[in-house]
C-alpha cells in the first residue's frame, strides 16, 4: 500500500533518524495540537519529529464531544472571536480539510418558556451570521424556529410539557481519535518522523537554551536523546508537568476539567435530530452517532491521575438526571452501552469554576529553544498549530514559509466526493454491500483503495469483526499496517470505538481482533493472550470505577487494576 506512513516499520525508522539527525522542530505530544503542529511545520519545510508517551489521542482528543462546532454557548460570553474563529475552521474542515471525515449535524435547541424564544432565537441567529461572515463557510442550512408541535416531530422522545418550542440549527461532528491519526498521517507522507510509546523525560540544554529532548522508548527501555533547534510542549493537561522540566511552573498554567459521555442505542431515544439542553453549570449535548447516541457532558475539576480518569456513578447519574428532565421515557443505567472520560486543558484564571476558565489558547516562549502551547479547543487545532509554529519560526530567526494548512487537505480528502457518488460502483466492485462501502468511505475517504485491496488479497477480511459487526476485519489489519496502533487497545478504543459501542465494552470481538493484529505486528500466541487479558482487565476496572460514588473512590479502583505488561522478547510491540 502507499499509505502506509505509521506503519510498523515506521516507528523504528523514525527513532531511527530522530536519533541521528538535529530536527528544526521536535513536538511533545501526539494529541490533535501536537498533531495539528507536526503537519504545520513539515507542510513549511521545517524538518518535524513528534513523539507521545502513550498511543496518539488516547487522552483529552479521544474523548471530546466529537464535535466540529463555533461554541454557541461562547456567545453568552461575548466571546465573539473565538466563536468566528471557530465557524470559519468548522468550514474549512468541512469543504477543504476533511470532508471525508466532517459532517453536518442538526441540533433541537428547545426552551421552556414563549420569552426564551427571541433570547434563544438570536443567539443562533448571530451564531449563523457569524459563520456566513467567516471564510469558507460551506452554507450550512439556515436555523429555524419550530412550535411545539414541530419540534415533538423532530424530537418525538421529548415530554411535551418540557417544552414550548424549540430552535433547530447546524453544527459538524467527526471522530476525534481518526481524525488525529489521519492529520499524522498526512504530516508523516510530508516527512515528519513520528513515534508513539516515548516518553520525554528531560530536555537537553546549552545554557540556558534548550536544544532538543532525552526521551524513553517504553517498548525497549532505551534513551534517546533528539536534539532539535525548538522543542514545542503540546502536552495538553500535561504541559505543567512538561514545564517543571525546565525548573518550575512557568508562564501558562493548566486546569484539568473531566467530562464524561454517555453511549445509549439509537432506539433509545426517538429522534431525527441531536439536542442541546442549557444546565446550570453549561451544556448537555444529546449527539446522533451512527447506531447510538453520545449524551453529556459533565465539567468538574480534576486533580487526580491524569492518564485514565474515571467516570464514577455520581457522573452518570448527573448526566441521566439532566437529559430526563425533558425525555418522555427516562433512560436508566441499564440503558447506558458505554461510558468516556476525558479531561480539557483550560488556561487557568481567577474563577475556581472550570466552566468558567478559558477556552482561548496561549503561547509562550520561556526560555530560548521551548515554545509552550495550552488551551483552546478541538474545533480551532489548526490556529493553536499555525501560532505554534510561528513561534518556533520566531525562535529560529526566521525565514520560514507562511502556514499553508488551511489548504491543505488530509490523507484521503483528494477524490472522496467523486468516489462517494461512485460508492455503488464501488460495492459491485468489491462484492461489498454499499452501506459498508459507505462506512469505509466515511472513515478512510479515497484511501479506502488500501482496503479493497487489501480484501481482494484477502477475502475473509471483507467479513464482520465477530462481537462488533459494525466493523470489518480489514480495518483491524489496516490499523497495524498504516495507522500506527501498536496494541489492541489502540484498535478497540480509537482506531475503531468498538470499546464504546458495544454493551460488553469489545470483550468478544477483543481475542479475532488480537488474532488479526498478531501478523503484522509480530506477536506470538503468548503476547495475543497478554493483549487481550490487558484489554479485559482495563474494561473490567473501568465498570468498577463506574460503581463509585466519589471521584476518589473511582479513581482508586481504575488505577489500582492488575497491569499486565507485555514482554519485550515476545513481538514488534514489546510494552505498554
């Protein structure tokens, strides 16, 4: 295949040539900013590395509200930039970026009372001007005012004394764990060396300048030092820890704040449209999802482990309360197939209220040669990437091409509106029914030539992963193959949501998938065991925490689970 940039080879040779060679720039963190960075730099002639200590986007941009959107509730804020900016992103990402993977979403915005209807109705209103004021707005349906009765026929699961009416409008979602892949991906086919599993754990200094980073790969135990003329710190709610590295807390300082998510079937709940509810403290987004529906979510401090937070009973039940306030049928813990929880980084500032913290991004320059990046959010990666990267062209004395990522589309964008409207051709072609050519196109855009292929090659990948049908058994494969995933955590849990979308959390389809990885990763019969006995255990400590009233009390079991940790002799991916 000629996608193959984060295949298993590619993590050697970019360790490899990281170790040999001083890069322009080195990035700390493979979440969507780091992402959004390696891309910007490479994409400006800047020669890129990137490393992540886990596997990409297996925090904070794996578990977002997997929306593209201006942020309507900025606008009470009078946070008007921000919510422009934020428009015009949503529409390069949906016209030019990743059409493939960005799409139009309808939200109800219901109120209980007539007077809400002229406050509701020009907050959306201002928000469409917005957009229609911003560049490359795709022109999105209009809002629309709706009766009550017009709005139980968008959204017949809502109680009809919860509401008076409602307002409908259009906002965009997209997979945010395969939608950073797909921007390493393109930052890798431009020459970016990228590695995932290596830890930074100290910088290298000349004086006062820091010159590149002393690193651990976690799957061998060697030290590499990457020497490079700027190292940028896009750790998310790690970029204090990062920071004491260099002697202290620095200029930015982050707060964590724990969202968590909820996944019912789509059955559960009668709709053609998502929802957004006003609560107390923020937002509750009811989001269509495929076969399901994503509902939350909660914003409360965190100041426990960072790596895994857990959701507790008392989360879930504040997320069920809220969205049963206005559904005619209550939804119930049984009803609940999946539980996330993700943690935002926001600039921290006078309020202890999370909700209230900013949004907005930051960068700095601490000391000569580390450029520091927080804040911000998902929808507006690619600004917080471009003014990293402007920075470290700052710190190199210039002389660097302008960003050119705005029209820069991602693995897979070329084409796809053509071979979407071919999808029928497609599926005769392939022997596949066209609402999987359909998925595949919807995941993988034009790159979906690599799995055809690789079904041709082999025709049992063109079957159903037993235990999560929703998805083939080819895309097990490919995401060894040309997606970086190194374990099969990684596969369940980002590459494909399997770990979510199944009421047994991907238990049953964990040991095929382990089986479809052993090939091209190497694994022995023993190490496929260890995988699929380590998925088991993290799914078994995660239901555990979600039987805990208190944060802590969660907390302690998640963290507090058996690791089983793979062997380093036993396969190309040695440890976890």
């Amino acid at each position: 295949m000629a996608t193959t940039w984060l295949g298993p080879d590619a993590r050697t040779e970019a360790l490899a040539s990281m170790a040999d060679e001083e890069l322009d720039v080195l990035v700390v963190g493979g979440g969507i900013v780091g992402a959004g960075i390696a891309l910007d730099a490479v994409s400006r002639g800047l020669s890129t590395g990137l490393i992540e200590a886990r596997d990409f986007a297996s925090g904070t941009s794996s578990r977002s509200s997997k929306l593209i959107h201006g942020g309507l509730r900025y606008l009470e804020q009078l946070d008007f930039e921000l919510v422009r900016e934020a428009l015009t992103e949503r529409g390069l990402l949906l016209t030019t970026i990743a059409p493939h993977l960005v799409r139009p979403v309808p939200f109800l915005f219901p109120f209980s009372h007539h007077w809400e209807r002229f406050y509701i109705g020009a907050g959306v209103t201002l928000y469409d001007t917005l957009a229609l004021t911003s560049r490359n707005n795709r022109g999105l349906p209009a809002h629309r005012h709706l009766s009550r009765s017009g709005a139980l026929r968008v959204f017949p699961a809502l109680k009809r004394d919860a509401l008076a009416g409602a307002v409908q409008y259009w906002d965009a979602q997209v997979d945010d764990a395969r939608f950073v892949t797909t921007v390493l991906r393109t930052a890798a086919g431009l020459g970016a060396r990228i590695a995932s599993r290596v830890q930074a754990v100290g910088f290298l200094r000349e004086g006062e300048h820091v010159v590149g980073a002393r690193a651990t790969d976690l799957e061998t135990g060697d030290e590499i030092r990457v020497r490079a003329r700027q190292v940028v710190n896009a750790a998310g709610v790690w970029t204090d820890d990062i920071q004491e590295m260099v002697g202290g807390r620095g200029q930015i300082h982050v707060r964590a704040s724990k969202g968590v998510h909820l996944v019912v079937p789509r059955d559960r709940v009668q709709a053609s449209s998502g929802m957004i509810l006003k609560t107390e403290k923020s937002v509750l987004f009811v989001i269509p999802w495929g076969r399901h529906w994503i509902i939350g979510t909660t914003d409360t401090a965190w100041d426990l482990d960072k790596e895994n937070p857990a959701a507790s009973r008392t989360d879930i039940d504040y997320v069920l309360d809220h969205v049963n306030q206005v559904l005619r049928t209550p939804l119930g813990r049984d009803d609940v197939e999946g539980v996330y929880a993700g943690l935002r980084p926001l600039l921290s500032g006078e309020d202890e209220q999370t909700s209230k913290l900013s949004r907005e991004h930051t960068v700095a320059h601490p000391v000569p040669g580390l450029v520091l990046i927080a804040g911000g959010k998902y929808t507006t990666y690619r600004v917080m990437a471009k003014d990293a990267v402007d920075a470290v062209a700052h710190g190199l004395g210039g002389g660097v091409p302008a960003s050119v990522t705005d029209r820069l589309p991602l693995v897979g964008a070329d084409g796809y509106a053509a071979l979407y409207n071919q999808r029928h051709t497609l599926a005769r072609n392939s022997g596949l029914h066209v609402s999987r050519v359909t998925h595949l196109l919807r995941r993988y855009g034009s790159t979906v030539h690599d799995l055809l292929t690789l079904i041709r090659e082999r025709p049992d990948l063109g079957q159903p992963l037993a235990g999560a049908e929703d998805y083939l058994r080819a895309e097990i494969v490919y995401a060894a193959l040309a997606e970086g995933a190194r374990h099969l955590e990684d596969v369940l849990s980002r590459r494909t949501r399997i770990s979510f979308e199944t009421w047994d959390r991907g238990i049953a389809a964990a040991e095929e998938a382990a089986e479809l990885l052993a090939v091209p990763l190497e694994w022995n019969e023993e190490q496929v065991k260890r995988e699929v006995e380590y998925y088991r255990k993290g799914i078994e400590a995660e239901r555990a925490a979600q039987e805990q009233d208190t944060d802590q009390e969660a907390d302690a079991i998640q963290h507090g689970a058996p690791e089983i940790v793979p062997e380093a002799d036993t396969g190309r991916s040695a440890g976890s």
